[in-house]
C-alpha cells in the first residue's frame, strides 16, 4: 500500500465475484441494478453535494504509431501508412500555443490540465520536450494540477527511449507531473486489445504503468470504453484486474466509462450483432451500448468495485439527462467542463456543457453542486 493511497472500506456486504456480477447483469432489471448501486453510493458519498472539475484536454500532438480502429483523431507520422485516407493532418502544439489554452482555462476558473497525445516517434519529440513542456506550465502557472501522459504514452517512452518506466515517471514527476489519467484502457483483455488497439500496450503492460506510479505515490484515475466487440465477460474481467491493482496499490481516485463511439471509424463499420442474439455481445460482431446499457454497467461498476471511492458519469457520451441519471446508478460525480476534447469528439460525441450548466445539471437532479480538484477536495 502507498503513501498516497485511501482505500475505502467495502462494508460488511460480501465482495461480488465475476459469476455474481455476471448474474446480476443478466438476470437483474436495471431499475434494481440502480438501486444497488445508489444504496453503495449513499453509504460511501452521504453528503447532499454533487462534484465536477474544471479542466482543459490539451491534445499536444496527434501522431501516432498505434493502429487503433476506434480512433479517428491520430495521424501518421512521417514514413508510416496505416492505410487510412481520411486521417487528419498531423501537429505538435508549440509551448507557447499550450500556455494560451492554459490561459482561457484559469480565466473560467480552472484547476487542472490533462495532457494527452498520441504515440509520438523519438524523431519528432525526445524526451527532453516532455520535460521541459512539465517545468514550462509549473513555472509560468504554478497552480496548475499537470494530469497526463496515459499508460500507453508511458510505455511507448520506455520502449523510444530506452528508460525503464520507473526512471520515466520519476523524471516526469521532478520535472512537475503530478498524477496519470486512465486512457488506453479501453477494455482490459488482451483478445479485444489485439483486435482494436494494435501497437499499443498489452492489459499487463498497460497495468505496470499504473503500478509503477502508485508505488512513487502517484494517484491515477481509471476508465474503460466498452460497447464494440467485447463480452460481459471480458467487461467484467477489466473491472476484475482493475479491483485487484486498487488492492495492491490503493492508486486509483476514480473510475470513468463510457460507450464507443462509432462516428466514421473503421470499427464503426463492423458487422452489427445479429438480431437473434439478443442484444448480447458475442465477442466477434459490433455491438453498440445505448443510454440503458451505459446505465447498467455504471451501476455495475460501482457494486463490483468496492475499493475504488469514485464513480464518474460520462455525459460527454451520453447527454447530460443520462449523466444526471448516473448520479443514481453508482456514480457521484459529474467529471469534467471539459472545456475542451478533441478525440471522443472526432468520432461523433458532441455534447458540451459550461460549467454553469453543470452546476445546474446537477441541482436539477438533486443535489448540491461543488467544484473539486483531482484529489476530490472540494475548492468552493
């Protein structure tokens, strides 16, 4: 166990196996699957407020080595052809560039930034940018709460620049890093991962990152895109590996879903699932999840992962009645403003709230709106 972690306690309800948490997705309504999920909510989050953040996705660069067949928003680097002809053009954010969207995002009130980009190859960026891009945003803004650098950005260093991962995150850490975000998880089974994420990280590799962060004491959120071409089972099997690291480490600060989003990507193209198979991913065909299957898998989530405090709604897929509806189906906090998002966004999600809209959102369903920061203390 870290320093840095605070686990919760799961109660005196006995820990849901996989063949229980199976059984409760197949056989339980989802009005129940709801019920459950709030009452955990209530005994871990009784307070009569609601959270959210203020952040800004920076999207540094967009090239990428990765062949991933969700993602519309990477382009080629220079000398590699993946073969797709709609990508776009490929960029590298200058300091100064990133320093103007940190900028808007203090004067709307914001507290963090989550710095994200594709698998860059060494011959664009070494390793000293990175670097020198934490050192610039803590000098010139203090303040700032630096989220970035996802596991599989992590490990594409390790294997560029020829640094353990540890050496890496604690380079990244004195240089200004504070805390990792859970992108690249997607579903975390090695068989859909070779289907729809290839050159990126394996389910161990992609975990060793994370373990290796907590181990420095570094908090890191969680997350998973279902809805695509995995089972319930392998779902569940990401929800177990992500139980047993919070086990081990007590890293995790929150866990954040959502659903794929098909807009124009090859995998969006998929053979849909056969109308015989009733609804029930099968692991071969596309199986797309609606507003009531996102609903089940955040109260799902939140009765299996007993050891994880928070549950994030993801409105940015689902609209904001469906993500005020999460605060009733496991999850406590509304995420983010997200002032701004460029990858879910190029595959068709379009929904965008200011923050007064999230406040109101929020109060519209019940509850108290409170700003926080990426350790769940509230700043207002």
């Amino acid at each position: 166990m870290t320093a840095a972690a605070t686990p919760i306690s799961p109660g005196t309800t006995p820990r849901l196996s996989d063949a229980e948490a199976l059984e409760l997705y197949k056989e339980c309504s989802i009005h129940e699957l709801g019920r459950r999920a709030h009452a955990i909510t209530m005994r871990l989050h009784p307070e009569s407020y609601r959270t959210y953040v203020v952040d800004r996705n920076i999207n540094y660069a967009n090239f990428c080595t990765a062949r991933c067949i969700f993602c519309n928003f990477k382009a080629d680097p220079p000398g590699m052809d993946s073969g797709r002809k709609d990508l776009p053009g490929g960029y590298v954010l200058s300091f100064e560039q990133i320093g103007r969207k940190i900028d808007e995002l203090i004067a709307i009130g914001g507290t963090q930034v989550l710095l994200q980009g594709g698998l860059v190859p060494a011959e664009i960026l070494p390793f000293q940018w990175y670097l020198d891009l934490m050192r610039f945003i803590k000098r010139v803004y203090p303040g700032i709460h630096i989220h970035a650098f996802s596991p599989p950005e992590i490990h594409a260093f390790h294997e560029m620049f020829q640094m353990t991962v540890p050496d890496i995150l604690r380079r990244l850490q004195d240089a200004g890093l504070d805390s990792i975000p859970g992108g690249g998880a997607e579903i975390l089974a090695d068989r859909v991962r070779e289907k729809i994420a290839q050159g990126k990280t394996t389910t161990d590799q992609y975990l060793g990152v994370m373990r290796e962060a907590h181990k420095i004491g570094m908090r890191t959120s969680i997350t998973m895109m279902f809805g695509h071409v995995e089972t319930v089972e392998e779902r569940i099997e990401h929800l177990r590996r992500v139980r047993e690291l919070q086990d081990e480490t007590g890293g995790f600060t929150a866990f954040i879903s959502w659903t794929f989003q098909p807009g124009g990507t090859p995998l969006g193209r998929m053979q849909p699932l056969p109308a015989d198979q009733d609804g029930l991913p099968d692991g071969r065909h596309l199986c797309l999840a609606d507003a009531t299957e996102y609903l089940r898998m955040c109260a799902l989530a939140r009765i299996y992962l007993d050891n994880i405090a928070s549950i994030q709604s993801s409105w940015v897929t689902q609209g904001v009645r469906v993500g005020q509806l999460a605060l009733f189906f496991g999850a406590n906090d509304m995420g983010s403003v997200m002032m701004e998002e460029n990858v879910v966004s190029s595959a068709g999600a379009t929904y965008r709230l200011t923050e007064q809209e999230i406040r109101d959102a929020i109060s519209d369903a019940g509850w108290i709106p409170k700003k926080r920061n990426f350790h769940y203390r509230l700043v207002d």
